[in-house]
C-alpha cells in the first residue's frame, strides 16, 4: 500500500479547527433554542425523581 503524506500550514489547521468550532458553537445554539421552544423532562426538573 502506498502511504501519502500530507502537510498542512499553522493557518490551514487554524482555519479547519474554527470551521469545526462554529459548526459546533451552533449546533448547540439549536438544541437550546428547541430545548427553549420544547423543554424535554430531564431539562424541567420534572423528570427522574427530582
């Protein structure tokens, strides 16, 4: 099997990482905005025991 290299700039990972840090950043912008809109037991204090 013939093995690639690769080689990425200080800029290049830079700029992957922050894409993935936005994606994340409003992935977790919509769950609380549904949570907000439709709030799940766990989140209520209403679910398990509590």
């Amino acid at each position: 099997m013939d093995e690639k290299k690769f080689s990425f700039t200080t800029e290049e990972v830079a700029e992957f990482f922050k894409e993935i840090n936005l994606e994340a950043l409003v992935n977790s912008l919509r769950l609380s905005i549904d949570d907000e809109k439709n709030p799940r037991p766990e989140n209520t204090g209403q679910g398990k025991g509590n």
